[in-house]
C-alpha cells in the first residue's frame, strides 16, 4: 500500500493506490515531475482527482468525457447496428407487432361481423368500443410495463403478454354477448398487446442508432401483414366451421408466431443499480410534450378508415367492400419501411413523420369525394395506408431521438402511447356515432384530427431544434 503526493499550489492531494509498491523518496515532488513508481490502471484514458478529507476547500477538476447535453445511451455501451442478435431483435419485434397491432388492423371485420350477425341490438359506435377499448389498453398499459422493461425484463414482459393476447382471443371464441367482448378481447387482449407492444418499440433503440428507424419499420410492418392475414382467415373459416373456431384458428397463429419473440427476445444488459420507477423529469422536456400531444391527435383520427372502410364501401354500392381494408394494410407495409429508410439516411424523423401526416389529412379529406368509384376506393386506401403506416412506426423513432436518457426509453414509450390511448379511445367511437348520420362529417373529423397532429409534430421539431441551440427546454426553467 502507497501513499503518494502531489504538491500544487496551496493543497495535496492523496490519493491511495492499494496495489502500489512503497514510496520511492528519490522521486521529484514537483507538480511537472511528479510521477507514481507504480501507478493504478487508469481506465479509458481519463482520471479524475477528487477531494479528500484531508485537502478541504479543494475544488475538484472534472473528468473530460461527454458534454452534458449529450443524451445517455442505453446500458451496454454503443448499438451494435448490426449482428445476429441485433437482427433477431428486429424478427421478433416483427411477430410482436403482427399480434398486437395486427389484430388492431383487423377489427374492421369483427365490427362488420359483430355489427350484421353477433350483436344485431348495437349500434356501430356502441360496437366500436370493443376495439377502441382494445386499443386503449394496448396503449395505455405500457405506461406501467415501461420502467419494467427499463428495469431489464422484457422477455418477462413478452412471456406474460403472449399469453394474455392467446388466451384472450380463445375466449373471445366463446363469447356471444357484448360485456363478454369487451372483457376478453377489449381488456385481456389489450393488456397483453400492452407488454408485447412496448418490448417491441424498446428494445430496439439499444441494438439500432443509425439503422434505428429501418429496423423499426421493418418490425412495425408485421402490424401491416397481421392486418391482412387475419381478416382473410376469420372471412374464409367463419362461414364454413363459424364463428368460434375461426377466432381459435387465430389464436393458435398467436401462439405459434409468438413463441419466436419468447425465446429470441435478449436485452442487452440490465441498467447497473438501482433507479426510478417513474422520472417525473421527463415531463418537463418540453419538445417531448408537444410530441405526446401529436401522437393523441394522431391515433384520435388515425384509426377510423380502418375500423369503417368496409361499412363505408358497402353503404355506398361498391363492390370488394370486404377487401378494402386489406388494402389499406397492404399499402401499410411499404409505408412503415421506405418513410423509415429515409428517415435514417436523409432526415430526421420528425421531418418525414410530419410530411407523412400532412399527406395522410390530405387524403382524409379527399376521402369526401371518392363514393361510386371502387378502383377510387382501392387507390385511396392503398395511399392512405402508405401515409397512416408512417405513424406507427416512425413514433418510436421520434422518441428515440429526443430522448436524453436512453436508459429511461421504456418509460418515455409508455408515456407517449399513453397519450396516443386516450385518442384512440375517442376517435372510433366518435366517428361511429357520426357517421350514420353523416359520411362526410365523420370523414371530416378525421382530417381535422390529423391536421392538428401534423401541426403539432412540426411544433415539436422547431421547439426540439432550438433546445439544442441553447439547451434542452424544460418546463419550470
């Protein structure tokens, strides 16, 4: 054990090296001679010189690292951007979205079945809950799932929401009455998607930094196929073997396709110590404010063509009434990875999140004046379903890149959708209880709701780029 000594200007300055060989008093004791006969490993090339009992008044000097208004990564060290395992990620991110937002993407064929054969006595707004309810707790429940999954348990996450999601559908097979529904595939089913929707956007961001928005998109495009797959085999199998086992046939899909995320899911490493179960300081990052407030306008509007496109087509004479909502999910998958390959390369995602938006009002209003023409309907739900799909998966994108702790990425995901549930649990049921009434009305929400989203997403880009100019805004200073 050593004690050495190093003379500047005023105080000294001790510092114990335990594996350190005895004094050597040969050695200069100036500051520019001074060095350890044997000194302790430094590590990453920097030492930082702190003050110790005996040296009061001494001011610390700062070890040179990361400025302070550089964002934390996420435990681990750098994203790999790459890797077997990174990829596998990316795969069973896929199959978590195709049954969770998968089955979001399908209700339009529950609401078209339950609304002519189950539940005759509802009207479609009253039905819409089922699915907006669903949605609800999809996304709203992450907020409690999110510091789990900070804490370092996903695959705990997953392995419960697998089995929520599988077991809800089975019993949504049995059910013939509406408090049934709302039950077994409103809340059960919802909470489970909750777990496996916030792994999916989370983990992500700690394997991906340059790539992050592809591979995102990439996973978020297996809502896209999920919105296909499914309606198509509930439409085949319900007229020949019914209703319940049609519903079981999915819900064996979801087991079998949700064993892939159960076993591949990995995170990287756990956060080191203890840490919040909720940082109420995220709340005052102002540019993530606006952004929650574009999400809940977003999803407000977002998901009516999906819950009523084919009502829609029927009510006014066309026909493959059924499959244009399998078109809306078709031009979906393009639009949740080319928007997120741009993203990555050429802008930041608020830029294309917002150009994607902006475009997706357009067509809602537009929407008004497509009425007899079927191909019309198909054009329009193939670009609407490009813009919409942008949404999805270029909000975890967004987030990701205003966030100045990664290692609180799980909390600030739960945060932002649960603002996006609370629009969600408006928009469909508003728009149901419309447009009976009025087609044009109800279209018209749509496009409004999602004109304040883009505006709100392109307030939040401005207040984000000036934050880093002169550092980050903060509410309360």
């Amino acid at each position: 054990m050593a004690f050495y000594n190093m003379d500047t200007p005023g105080h000294s300055v001790y510092s114990l090296d335990p594996k350190g060989s005895d004094w050597d008093n040969s050695r200069p004791t100036t500051a520019e001679g001074w060095k350890p006969f044997a000194g302790a490993p430094v590590r990453d090339s920097y030492q930082t010189l702190s003050a110790l009992p005996e040296s009061p008044g001494m001011t610390p000097q700062p070890s040179p690292g990361l400025p302070p208004d550089t964002p934390k990564g996420p435990p681990g060290g750098p994203p790999p951007d790459g890797g077997l395992t990174a990829w596998l990620q990316v795969l069973g991110g896929y199959f978590l979205f195709f049954n969770t937002w998968g089955l979001i993407n399908a209700f339009g064929v529950f609401q078209t079945y339950y609304s002519t054969v189950l539940l005759t006595d509802k009207s479609n707004s009253t039905i819409a809950w089922i699915g907006t309810l669903t949605s609800f707790m999809l996304c709203a429940s992450p907020i409690t799932w999110g510091p789990v999954f900070d804490m370092g348990s996903p695959r705990l996450l997953v392995v419960f929401g697998s089995g929520a999601v599988v077991f809800g559908m089975m019993m949504t097979s049995l059910c013939d009455k509406y408090w049934q529904l709302m039950l077994a595939q409103g809340i059960v089913v919802g909470i489970g998607g909750g777990c496996l929707f916030i792994t999916a956007t989370s983990i992500l961001p700690s394997y991906f930094s340059k790539k992050r928005a592809l591979a995102m998109g990439i996973a978020a495009s297996g809502s896209s196929l999920g919105g296909i797959v499914y309606p198509l085999i509930f439409s085949h199998l319900q007229p020949t073997v019914g209703y319940g086992w049609a519903v079981r046939v999915i819900a064996f899909i979801a087991l079998v396709t949700l064993a892939i995320p159960c076993a591949v899911i990995k995170p990287r490493t756990k956060s080191p110590g203890r840490r919040k179960i909720f940082d109420t300081a995220i709340l005052k990052e102002v540019p993530y404010e606006i952004f929650n407030l574009a999400t809940f306008f977003g999803f407000v509007g977002q998901y009516i063509p999906y819950f009523f496109i084919e009502q829609y087509a029927g009510d006014h004479g066309m026909d493959m009434a059924f499959y244009m909502l399998t078109f809306l999910n078709v031009g979906s998958i393009p639009g949740r990875i080319l928007p997120s390959l741009l993203a990555d390369k050429y802008f930041h995602p608020l830029h294309v999140l917002a150009t994607c938006t902006g475009c997706a009002t357009i067509l809602a209003f537009c929407w008004i004046a497509v009425k007899h023409s079927t191909g019309g309907l198909i054009v329009w739900c193939l670009l609407y379903g490009f813009c919409s799909g942008a949404f999805v998966s270029l909000q975890g994108a967004a987030v990701a890149s205003m966030a100045t702790d990664m290692r609180t990425i799980g909390t600030r995901f739960g945060i932002n959708m649960f603002a996006g549930a609370i629009g969600i649990l408006i928009g469909s049921p508003v728009g149901g209880a419309i447009f009976p009434h009025s087609w044009p009305a109800a279209q018209t929400f749509c496009g409004v709701t999602l004109g304040c989203s883009t505006i709100s997403i392109v307030a939040t880009y401005v207040v984000y780029q000036r934050g880093k100019t002169g550092g980050h805004s903060k509410l309360g200073g």
